[in-house]
C-alpha cells in the first residue's frame, strides 16, 4: 500500500528508521542527509561503471549503496542494489540497465519518505 508520497510500506523498514532517531537523536537529520546526497552519487558510479563497462566499478558502488540503503531501512533499495553488485562481481552487465532503473525509481520513492527527516 502506497501513502500519499508514492511511498510503499515496503520501501522502508519504519522500525529501523525509529530505531535509527531513538538511537541517534539530533543526529538522525545528518545521517538522513548523509544519505540522502551519497545514494546519488553511487547510483551515478554506477550507471558511469555500466557506460565503461566496468563491472568491479559497478560492483563497489552497488555494494556500497546496498549497504547504507540497508542500513537505513531501505530494504527493497538495499536488495536491487544488492543484484548489481551480484552482477558487477560476475563481470556480468546484462540486464543491468534495466536494475539500474529500477534502483534509481526506488531510491525517488525513499528519497521522498526521507527528505522531511533531512537536516534543512
């Protein structure tokens, strides 16, 4: 079931985000932040590894991005990230555009659910 934001119940873990703002207070803002400008950056590492057909280069952003989506709840974003790198460590770049869009499609959905969470 989708909110109002197009966000899905799926796409973030609630629990690991109060989690995260218990854990973290005043703090949690920056970490959102954090996150918020690095997943762009890595999804660009990314889509720049499959134009140079690079697959270790896919695999260190897609793991990186895996990861920190994991950690902050993102478990859909984290499990398609954690195909391309499945991919990238493969040497495999097949079908990796169509995961790269998908990846970037979730990240819009949990960058909106995120956003208001953002230091201002």
């Amino acid at each position: 079931m989708r909110d109002s934001r197009g966000v899905d119940a799926s796409d973030l873990d609630e629990s690991v985000l109060d989690s995260l703002r218990e854990i973290m207070d005043e703090t949690f803002p920056v970490l959102v932040q954090t996150y918020l400008a690095e997943a762009p950056r890595l999804i660009g590492a990314m889509a720049s590894a499959l134009a140079d057909e690079d697959p270790d280069r896919l695999r260190q952003a897609a793991h990186s991005l895996k990861s920190a989506s994991a950690n902050i709840g993102a478990s859909r974003l984290a499990e398609a990230a954690g195909r391309l790198e499945a991919r990238g460590r493969a040497g495999d770049l097949s079908g990796v555009r169509d995961g790269l869009e998908l990846t970037k499609s979730l990240f819009e959905r949990v960058r909106s659910h995120l956003a208001p969470f953002a230091m201002p």
